[in-house]
C-alpha cells in the first residue's frame, strides 16, 4: 500500500534499520523496512522474549528495558545498523536520545533534537508557533522552577476568566491536568496539578490556558524534509476520548470544509517551519463552533513523531489522484537526505477512514484492564480492511505494557460506509483468553452523535451510549461465559465440508450477549442461507436456519437490522453422521464427565461430545477448559484442553 515512487532502498548505504520499539508499531514498521529491501533489527526485553516483533526483525537483540538509550544506541552499532527508527511513545520524543543517535554516527529516523525540544515544552511550543502567526489560546504559564503562588495564580486566572485548564508543561496523555470552574478550587487543583506532572515528568512547571467547552481535537499530518519543503497531508478527526486518551480516529474529519482545512493545514505548516521540523510530524488543535457556526480553532500542541492514528492519513490521501501514501517510508526516506516525491498541490483525499483502537479492557466493569493467555485470536481481514496488531495466538497479555493490542482501521467511499465497514470488522474481531473492548466500541460508533458526526472530547464522559431495549426476553440464566456468534464448520464423515448445513455457534467475545439455542445472530443478513459448511450451537439434527423474520439482537449494543425474506436451505446432499455430525468433541484422553464447554447456550449441552480414547478415571473438570482446533473427520473443530 503505497505511492510513494519508490521500489529500492533510499540513498546514503542504508542496509539495516533498528526498530527502537515493540508491538504493533514495530511489526508496522518493519513491513515498510522489508518493502524497502532494508533489514530489520529489533530489540526485546525479558517480558518480550518471542513476541511477534522480535520473530518479524531479521535479528533480534536482547535490552534491559525500551527507555535504556545508551543500550539500544550500543545494539544498533553492534548489529550493524546505520539508523534508529523510535516508532512512538518510549525514546520516539526524547531529545537526548535522538542526539545519542547522531553523535553515533546512526541516522535517527524523527525530526532533529533541536525541534523536539521545542515543541516537547509546551510553554516553548506555544511562544514559538505563536511568532509565527498560529492561533494560540489565552492563557499564562509559569516560569520553570518559578511555581506561582496562590495570589499570583488567582489574579491571573481573573484576568484569563473561568473556566480554565491546567495541564504540565512538559507533560502528554492528560496526565496532570485539572479542571478549574471557579476560583474556590484553584490553588488546590494547581497543587495536584504540580505534584502529578513531577512525578510524571520531572518537571512542575504549569501551564494555564481558557477551557474550551466543547471542544473538538482535530490534528493535522504535516511532513517536511531537509530541502525546505513542508506540507500537509490533511486533517484527523481525535475527538472520541475517554479520560484525555483517544479511543477513535477518523479522516477526515467531519466538521471542516474545504476553505477550512486549507486553512488549519497552512497554520500547521507554519508551525513546522518555526522549529525547524524535518520527518513526519503532527501539529494538534482544539476547535469549536460558535452559536452562528463560525469554526475557531487554537494551536494545542505539536507531536514529533509518529502518531498511532497514521493509518488513516494513509488510507484517504492521494498523491497524483491515487491513494496509498507509506507515511513510514517517507519518514525513512527524508531522514537518509532525499527530498519529499511530491508537492502540496499534488496532495488530495478519497473516501473517508475510521480506526479503532483495540484495547485489553473491561468496558462494562468500567474499563478494568484484563490480560490472560491468547488461547484464539481472529482478526477481521477483507477489501478496505486493514488490522495493525502486535500480539499473535499462543502469547499473552499482561500489564507489562501499553493496554492496546490492536487498531482495525477501515476505508469507505464515504464516512457512512466506513462506519458500516467497521462495525463488520469489530464483529469479526474474537480474542480468547482476554476481554476486550470491541463491544464498547461498536456500541460507541452507534451513538446518535458519532453517527451525526457532531463530536467532542466530552461526549464519551457526558453522554455515554443508551443502549436501546431488546425486543428478546431476558436470559433466564446467565452464562458464566460472555458470547457473539460466528460461523462455525460442519464436516462430514469424509473430512470434506458439506455444501448444505447452515448456521452459527456462540463463543466468547461480547459481553452480556446471552447464546440462546433459539436466539439468532443480531448481524443477519445472509438472506436465511448460510454460507457452505456451518453448524448451529443449539441441540438437535437439523441447524435451524441462522436468519429470518424471528432475528434479533443478544446483548447490549447489538444491532437489530430486518433482514431479508429467507430463502430455503436445500436438503443435505450427504446425510449427517448419527455419531458425529456437528457439535463438540474432545481430543484423545480428555475427560467427558462435563463433556461440553461452560458457555453453551443455556444448559443445553451439545448434541455430540466424545472421547477418541477411554477417559481417565479421573479428572477436574473445574479446570478444563475448551479450545478450537481443526480435527479430521466428523469431529467438532473444538475441543477442550
């Protein structure tokens, strides 16, 4: 996916990368390396030791933690590599860093060091765009090591007005910042304030600025390269956050108009230019529509890096009419000395791009991280869908890192059919082991207001999903396992799949789903004909058919289409075995006293479950769990371990 005129690797004797960073952004990041024909290094910790990342890289080296500068500048030297990509978060902002790199003769793949230090203190970022005719919010800063004292504080917060926001100088993420609606909490929201930015950042400096109420977060993709051009590559709608972290991002960004994102796009570009920025940047603002619809927006920060929402920058842009921009490869490019491939007038956008961060949390128990075993991991795949995952089947979660496991990101013709597309892609999405926050974020995308596009940083915290009433009775027990619905295969006694039996089968992945054996999938839409060779989860010997006038949802969020008229199934051209047929099975040695698995739909157990092999005198059954796995013959494609 590029159209970036290139096929070989840039200039300068690049022939080994090291990728300073793990996950998904590593793995993403190594792609781009291997289309290039540069070779990828990695680094790992002890905690990452056969991680995906580290089987992708050509070498893997072992480091004592991703913040170790001076180790990973070591490895890159000893492996051979001739530059450093930081990827985000961990060492991608850090100037030090970045000037380590260079004084090691290593090309570091970002922005100089002078530039991430301008733009990393915000009360430097915000006087130096300002110069250069940006939008600034009204607001006052305190000197560094000079705190103001409550007096102090509180005239200046007069003149400013209320409300206000205080947020740390050197800080990102919404850590520290505060609130403040009227004068009565002032100096203790600023003493909070103080302590968190110190123990987050090393650095108590605040700075004040006029809060805006409703506000939108919109940034915009800017590059630049050592030749002197500077461009932008269009806006990206960040407005749907939760607690200041962004949860989804889309391109463009509904609210603007042409003249206006000509416009946002100029003053990001100057802001490059007043720090001297060279690489692949974001400059971000905060925006608001008046009462006459007039649209103000005010400079909030610039990141120098990467941002995780790049994909969907990537997935709208086009350059001479054809979409596809590598922003990673141009990234590699500008920082091996070779000019952008293209100008501003060049630069269009197509179709619209939504991406949803995965994320290894509880929703319905307000957000609790989770982690576990990746016993089953299917991701959503299919034309203008697109995953950027770091974990894979057999790892684990755990909270040894960032919670996100994964961005789905999906291209439409136009915003509601990405939408749509997503809503699919997130459906599709099932990790085993491990809840995620998929059914929240199909639930969000359904808001009336993010189908409006009518967005704000606030809307998650103040308007949370009402999830519309079932027309499905209430489950008279609950399953100890929460279910979605997905097809499930059906072979016959010769191994080959059958062309006719339809249906679905429940398996974890939406919370609060209830798998009833009389209870259809809420995404029907197959017309009442099931896709070659699946079963149905409920009891009996002829799958009832998936879809049809009696469909209907079966949880919270899920959507209740009408489906088309059912068409009839035809009759089965290969009787089904009476032994075997569909259900469960147990491999060889497991134990069939509680032979099904705990979430089947109510206490129906499956109409097959069998042991190859006699059972053990013997067994917890507490303890076992249940799996999928292909199985030859008739057999179920489950089975417990």
């Amino acid at each position: 996916m590029t159209t970036t005129p290139h096929t070989t690797a840039p200039r300068g004797g690049v022939t080994r990368v090291l990728v300073a960073n793990r996950g998904e952004i590593a793995l993403r990041v190594i792609r781009t390396l291997r289309r290039m024909g540069v070779s990828p290094a990695a680094v790992y910790t002890d905690a990452d030791s056969g991680a995906p990342h580290t089987l992708a890289a050509d070498v893997a080296l072992r480091v004592d933690h991703y913040l170790d500068a001076e180790g990973i500048v070591a490895l890159a030297l000893e492996c051979g590599a001739t530059g450093v990509h930081p990827g985000y978060g961990f060492l991608s902002e850090n100037a030090g860093f970045a000037r380590a790199c260079v004084d090691a003769g290593l090309v570091f793949v970002g922005p100089p060091a002078s530039a991430i230090e301008a733009m990393g203190d915000k009360i430097r970022a915000k006087d130096t765009v300002a110069a250069a005719g940006v939008p600034v919010l009204s607001g006052f800063t305190e000197k560094p090591g000079q705190p103001m004292d409550d007096g102090d504080l509180a005239r200046a917060a007069e003149e400013t007005g209320y409300p206000l926001l205080i947020k740390p100088s050197a800080g990102g993420g919404g850590k520290g910042m505060r609130e403040v609606r009227s004068a009565d909490t002032l100096a203790a929201d600023a003493a909070a304030a103080r302590r968190e930015a110190l123990a987050s950042f090393g650095d108590a400096t605040l700075l004040v600025e006029k809060l805006v109420q409703r506000p939108r977060h919109i940034e915009v993709q800017v590059l630049a390269d050592g030749h002197g051009n500077v461009l932008h590559l269009g806006e990206r709608e960040c407005s749907l956050q939760r607690r200041h972290q962004k949860v989804v991002e889309e391109a463009p960004s509904p609210l603007l108009t042409e003249e206006q994102r000509s416009a946002m796009g100029e003053a990001a570009v100057a802001a490059a230019r007043s720090c001297g920025y060279v690489g692949a940047g974001t400059v971000e603002f905060i925006a608001e529509t008046g009462p006459d619809g007039a649209l103000s927006y005010s400079f909030l920060e610039m990141n120098t890096r990467l941002q995780v929402e790049h994909p969907v920058t990537e997935e709208v842009v086009a350059v001479r009419g054809e979409r596809g921009v590598d922003l990673v490869e141009l990234q590699v490019r500008v920082a091996y000395g070779e000019a952008l491939p293209f100008a501003q007038e060049d630069v269009s956008w197509i179709g619209h791009a939504v991406e949803s961060r995965v994320y290894a949390e509880d929703a319905d128990r307000g957000f609790l991280p989770s982690g576990g075993p990746i016993l089953l991991l299917e991701e959503p795949s299919g034309p203008h869908v697109r995953v950027d995952s770091g974990i894979a089947q057999g790892g684990s979660v755990t909270s040894d890192f960032d919670p996100m496991l994964a961005k789905v990101i999906t291209w439409g013709a136009d915003r509601g059919e990405a939408l749509r597309r997503m809503d699919g892609a997130l459906a599709a999405h099932t990790l085993l082991g491990c809840v995620t926050n998929t059914a929240y974020l199909r639930r969000l995308l359904r808001h009336p207001r993010v189908v409006a596009g009518d967005l704000s940083t606030d809307l998650i915290a103040t308007d949370p999903r009402r999830v519309p009433p079932t027309t499905s009775p209430p489950c008279t027990r609950r399953p100890p396992w929460t279910t979605s619905w997905t097809w499930r295969v059906r072979l016959t006694p010769t191994g080959s799949p059958s062309r006719t039996a339809g249906g679905w089968a429940a398996r974890p992945g939406h919370r609060g789903a209830c798998a009833r054996p009389d209870t259809r999938p809420p995404w029907c839409g197959c017309g009442g004909t099931a896709p070659p060779g699946t079963t149905w989860s409920g009891s009996g010997t002829t799958p009832p058919s998936p879809c049809g006038p009696t469909a209907r949802p079966t949880g919270p969020g899920s959507p209740s289409p009408t489906p088309p008229a059912p068409s009839p199934t035809p009759a089965p051209t290969t009787p089904a075995p009476t032994t075997a047929g569909w259900g469960w099975a147990a491999p060889p040695g497991a134990c069939t006293r509680n032979p099904w698995p705990p979430r089947c739909a109510r206490t129906t157990p499956p109409p097959t479950a069998r042991c190859a092999a006699p059972c053990p005198a013997r067994c917890s059954t507490s303890r076992s769990r249940w799996a999928r796995r292909s199985l030859p013959g008739p057999r179920s494609p489950w089975s417990r371990r």
